[in-house]
C-alpha cells in the first residue's frame, strides 16, 4: 500500500508521450508478428521436404494464400501504426518547439526586469547617499549649537528655555543618528568601508556602549546586565565594532518593554560548539520577541517586522538599517552573527569575531 509520502505511486506521462510510447509498442509487435510469419513458412518447407512428402499444389496454394493475407493485414497494421507515430512525433516535436520558445522568451523578460530592479537599487543607494551627505552638514552644526546652549557656553539658559532647548536637542541627536545610517548603509552597499585593524579588546567595548546607552534603557526603567570575561583580543576594527554592539543594545532597547532586562555577554566562544578561535559577543533581551516568519527578514535593510505600536519616541529610533549595519560590518571581519528568538519571551543575537584578521 502506498504511503503518504507519495511511494508506490504510478508516473505521470504526458499524452503525447504516452502516444509516442503505444505506437513504437505496437510497431515493434507487428514487425515480429510478421517475422514469425516469414519463419512459418520456411519451417514447413524443411518439415515437408525432412518427411519426404510433397504437398499437392491446392494445400500449397491454401497455405500461401492465408500466409499472404495475414501479412498483408500485418503490413497494412504496420503503416498505419507507422503514420500515427510520425503524427504523434510531429505533434510532440511542434510541442517541445513551442515550450522552448515559450521558455526562452520569459527568460529574455526575466533578465529584463533583474536589470531593471538592479538599476533601481544603484538609483535608491545613490539617493540615499546624496540625501543623507546633504542633510548631515547642516545637522552637524545644529546639534553642535545645540549642545553647546545646553553646556551654557553661551551664557545660562533662562528657566523656561531649558525644557524645550533639550527637546530640541534630543531630536537633533536622533536625527543625526538617523542620517548616519543611511550613511552607512549607502557605504556598505557601494563597497567603500575599510578596516583600520588593531587588537580590540571586545569587554571594553562592550561596557562602553553599555555606558553610552544606559539612558535611554533608565527612561524605560529597563536594566542592562554586562557579563563580561577576560579574553583574548581580536583584530579589528574598533569604532566599527563599537557601532555593532551600539546597534544591537539600541534594538534590544527599542523592543524590550518597560521594566525589562537586558543582558550583553563576552566571552570565548566554546571550541566544541565552534570550530577555530572565536570571541563571542552576545546580546539578550526579555522583550516581545519574533516572529519565526519573519527572523529572516531582520538583517534586510530598510525591514521592521515589528507594528507601529512598538515604535515609541522615548526609545532610539532607527531606519531599519541598524542590524543590516551590524551584519554587513560583522562580515567584514570574517565574522557571524545569528539570532533566535521565540514570541513573548527573548530575542539574543550573537556576534562571533575571529582573533586574526
């Protein structure tokens, strides 16, 4: 009995196959059908002459006449199979040019479209980059005056000022942050970010982020747990390390509740679920989790998997380029990053940097 697997059952052939297929069957038949005839005859000439007997002139008569009627059936049988074969063929034959054809053709209008999407994602990439290069000039100067109201360099700020001052510059700051990654996306995608290798010392910088980031986690009444080993140093890059662990904390950040935790992780990879020498950064977070529909969506750029509702504006905003970012600069550095995940619980990315370059 066949199982559910689909074992046991019958192929399929197309109907012109299966003509193709009956007709040579029936070729073949009737050619050895008249085969069999021929030895027939030649069989009872040797009985005849082996006995010594010969046939009177009306049995041979009889015999030669059924003999040449039933090849003459076979034979009419034989052209008639012989044409509906050269039918059947030519119609097969017609068919098979037709697909090719058919074939060919979408394959001419698929290349037309890859061409297409290619030349609007050179178009996209160089938009971005032309519009983030000119956004962040001016927004250099805005947050550098900015910064410098609220450091009273130009004098103490009267009362009612300060409150929206530091409004202002807090979304200057996001801003920029913005506008800098459309910058870093646009360089990544042209190929143009080069590493200026030293060792790195990957806790260090860690904790750094950890402390650049604590803020915006306390105005969430969230809680950031560094767990950080002494290990070795990698060789790297360590301003774009920095934005890697910077990028993974914000999102975790971005995601994670209020009230929650946050854990960021270092140490050496173990060699026997790794193979080679690895240090290994890790990033937990107990938030709302994602979906497995959607995990392999999450390093694509310009992606949120997540609604509008988790976007809030006390949290750090992002294009959707940050864990494209983090991806592309983990990459280069001959290193992995992977996350899992499971709804309503944890998201924990993990970064694996190798100690040579």
């Amino acid at each position: 009995m066949p199982d559910s697997g689909g074992k046991g059952r019958r192929r399929r052939t197309s109907p012109d196959a299966a003509g193709v297929a009956g007709s040579t069957e029936a070729v073949a038949r009737l050619e050895l059908e008249l085969r069999a005839a021929r030895r027939t005859i030649e069989v009872l000439i040797a009985r005849s002459e082996r006995r010594a007997v010969v046939p009177t002139q009306a049995e041979l008569f009889e015999v030669a006449a059924r003999l040449e009627q039933q090849i003459e059936e076979r034979t009419r049988e034989l052209a008639d199979k012989r044409a509906e074969l050269e039918a059947v063929t030519a119609n097969l034959d017609h068919d098979m040019v037709q697909r090719a054809r058919a074939l060919a053709e979408s394959e001419a209008q698929l290349l037309r479209k890859n061409a297409e999407l290619e030349r609007q994602g050179q178009l996209k990439a160089e938009f971005i980059s032309i519009v983030a290069h000119e956004l962040r000039t001016p927004l250099v100067s805005i947050v550098g005056y900015l910064d410098l109201l609220v450091e009273g360099r130009f004098g103490e700020l009267a009362e009612p000022m300060e409150r929206p001052v530091a409004s202002l510059r807090r979304n200057a700051h996001r801003l920029k942050r913005l506008v800098d990654e459309m910058l870093d996306f646009s360089r990544l995608e042209a190929g143009r970010v080069r590493l200026v290798r030293v060792p790195v010392a990957l806790g260090e910088v860690a904790g750094d982020a950890v402390t650049e980031l604590s803020p915006l986690a306390e105005a969430k009444r969230q809680t950031i747990v560094p767990t950080i080993a002494a290990i070795a140093p990698v060789s790297g890059d360590v301003d774009k390390i920095h934005q890697v662990v910077v990028n993974l904390l914000s999102n975790a950040i971005r995601y994670t509740p209020e009230g929650g935790e946050i854990r960021i992780l270092v140490d050496d990879a173990p060699a026997e679920t790794y193979a080679g020498d690895w240090a290994r950064l890790r990033v937990r977070d107990n938030g709302i989790g994602i979906p497995a529909a959607h995990r392999h969506r999450i390093f694509e750029p310009f992606t949120d998997v997540k609604p509008a509702k988790h976007h809030t504006s006390s949290g750090p905003d992002s294009a959707g380029l940050g864990l494209f970012i983090a991806r592309g600069l983990v990459e280069l550095h001959g290193g992995l990053i992977t996350v899992e995940s499971e709804e309503d619980r944890f998201t924990e990315f993990t970064v694996l940097l190798p100690r040579s370059a």
